[in-house]
C-alpha cells in the first residue's frame, strides 16, 4: 500500500471518530504498522470497522480483521457446505 492510499485510510478514521486525534506522527506509526496489508484489505476493514464500531479502531484490531478477512477468503472448505 502506499502512503498516499493510507491517507485516505487514515481520513476515514479521522473522519469517523471525533475523539481519534490524528498528528504527523501517529500517522507515520500507524502507517509503519499497516504497509504491509495491501489497500482494498485494509480499506473494507476499515469501512466494516466504522460502521459497526463506537470506537475508533487501534492499529491491532485492523491487523485482526484483515487476518480474519484473508482467512474467511481461503476457506475453501465453506464451498463445499
């Protein structure tokens, strides 16, 4: 993902929360943190995060839902049901 797609992944959370305080910094962290989930990942946890969540999400609970999204996708076994 690059830095440029994160800033509206970011600007989504601002957006979203007015108690989520976003600077320079947190966005550089939070940034070092998620580059490797690619964007469109990253985006819907983010957008099913907003939208079922009162509370801003922390840099692991996006890392936990990208993880439990991959791992619903490559569960071939559910085709078989």
């Amino acid at each position: 993902m690059t830095e440029n797609e994160f800033k509206v992944i970011f600007g989504i959370i601002v957006a979203s929360y007015d108690s989520f305080k976003a600077d320079k910094y947190k966005m550089a962290i939070w940034y070092a943190e998620l580059k490797d989930i690619p964007y469109k990942v990253l985006e819907s946890c983010v957008r099913t995060w907003v939208s079922t969540n009162k509370w801003a999400p922390t840099i692991a609970d996006l890392r936990e839902t990208a993880l439990k999204m991959s791992m619903e996708e490559d569960d071939w076994g559910k085709g078989w049901e």
